[in-house]
C-alpha cells in the first residue's frame, strides 16, 4: 500500500499544474498518459475507501489553484479531485491539438486534432453535467462552475 501511495503522489505532482510543462508535442503526450493514469488510481482508490472529513471516512486535503480567482482552493472530497484533473486533461488534449497547424495538409494530423478538440469538449461537458451531482453547489469553485465550464468549451 506504502508503494501504491508514493506512485499517487508522485503522479499528482506530476500533472497538477500542466502551464509548466513545454509545449511540445511528447511532453504533453506524457502529460496526458500521467493525467489518465492518476485518474485510473484516484478511480481505483475511490472504490475502496471512504474520503471525506468525517470519522468514518479517510481525510486528505485536494488543493488545487483556481484559475479564476487565482487562489487555493481545497475539498476532502474525492470528487472535486476527480474533477480538477478532468478539467487539466480537457486542457491537455487542447494544447496538443493547438500544436497541429491547421493550414497543414496532412490529413492524418488534422484528424488527430480534430479529435484532440473533440475530447477535450466532451471533457468539459462531463464535468458541466456532473460534477453538481458530485459535489454539493456551494462547494464547487468558479472554474469549475457550469457557466465557465460552458464558457471554455465554447473556445474548444
């Protein structure tokens, strides 16, 4: 379990904040692959045990930094974790469809793109729909709120 632990840790810390990665096309590649692959452990873990910030349930603080209001924001909640690195994959894959020049010719990598930007739309669109149903209203920061989540797929 001690393993399984340092494994999520470092993975979080890995995609917790993907503005600081390069732009390039790898780099975001294994960002996407680490992002997919905590939202496996976060998934796995959830079915195992209780979070929350009660007696009955394990207390860990998510913090994540709202875009918006530019300050920490932190849930015991499993859900708004769960959330958070939806919305940084969403991003993911729309900075590695960015990277596609649109005027190019290559079918194959516009396709790609297309894709890439479909994703990341339905992403968002998940997390419009379900995270209300996730997480209590008064919980659930401006960022990841129905209107700006609307508002950022409308730019996807």
């Amino acid at each position: 379990m001690e393993t399984f632990v340092k494994e999520l840790t470092v993975t979080r810390n890995k995609i917790i904040n993907p503005a600081t990665i390069e732009a390039t096309y790898m780099n975001l590649k294994d960002l996407k692959d680490s992002i997919i692959s905590y939202l496996n452990m976060l998934n796995f873990i959830k079915s195992k045990i209780s979070f929350g910030n009660d007696k009955f349930s394990v207390s860990i603080e998510f913090i994540w930094r709202d875009t918006v209001k530019d300050s920490n924001i932190s849930s015991y909640n499993i859900a708004y974790e769960i959330y958070c690195v939806l919305y940084n994959l969403a991003v993911c894959n729309n900075l590695i469809a960015n990277l596609t020049n649109p005027d190019n010719d290559e079918e194959i990598k516009l396709k790609e793109s297309i894709k890439q930007l479909e994703f990341s739309a339905g992403i968002m669109d998940k997390i419009k729909t379900e995270l209300s149903t996730a997480m209590a209203e008064k919980e659930i920061p401006l960022d990841l709120s129905g209107n700006y989540v609307q508002f950022v797929i409308y730019f996807f």
